[in-house]
C-alpha cells in the first residue's frame, strides 16, 4: 500500500537527551525537547555555530567580559530557536538558561550537539 509524504511528517516538537558536563560527578542526563527544523532551517543552524565558534577565539588573547557576554547571548539567542523546554523543574526561559551556561560550562555545545544529533539518529530509529 503506497504511503503519503504526510505520514512520514516529523514531529514538530520531539524529546530528546543531552549528556551534561557536571564538575565533580558523573555526566548527567538531561531530558530536553526541541523544535524540528527542515533541511534549509538546519543548513542555517550550521552556518550559525560555526559563526559562534569564530566568535569565540579572539587573535588577541582572551576574550573581555563584554565580549564574552556578548557572546553568551548569542549562545543562549541559538538555543531558544531549536529548543522548546527541559525536564528541570525551573522553568525553561532565557534566564534560566542564561544561569544553566553559566553553571555549566560545556552545556551550549552539550544541548547543541544533542539537538544535531536528535536529528541525524532520529533517521535511523525510524
């Protein structure tokens, strides 16, 4: 029986794990729901890492608290565009995630990392 484009529509919003760098214990697993994004929306997502990771080096040293904060910001602008909350019981909002980056370190490229991924194994498991 032939099947229509339709039934293979992804979800728009899916859940998914992230591994989360905690200093002095074991990684942690972080529930996490993100947004479906379409091959062009993807394309543009890549394009605006790598544009943060260049913003993240600095020729002349280490970066200065503005710049820093600035690049933060950017961080935390990317993250709300692909996800859609979290499992903590604080509520998922830039602030929260502002302080989450803060915190943790490693957690931008942890949730970005697993958010790519959920796209790419979410193929595989289907």
């Amino acid at each position: 029986m032939a099947k229509s484009l339709k039934s293979f529509a992804p979800a728009p919003i899916f859940d998914a794990k992230a591994q989360i760098t905690v200093p002095g214990k074991p990684a942690q697993s972080l529930g996490v729901r993100f947004k479906f994004h379409d091959r062009k929306a993807m394309r543009d997502l890549g394009r605006d890492v790598d544009a943060l990771s260049k913003d993240s080096r600095s020729e002349d040293g280490p970066l200065s608290d503005e710049q820093y904060d600035e690049l933060t910001g950017k961080q935390v602008d990317l993250l709300m565009r692909v996800m859609d909350g979290w499992e903590l019981e604080d509520e998922f909002n830039r602030d929260n995630l502002i302080a989450f980056l803060d915190t943790f370190t490693m957690g931008f490229g942890e949730l970005i990392t697993a958010f790519f991924r959920s796209h790419s194994e979410a193929k595989a498991k289907n």
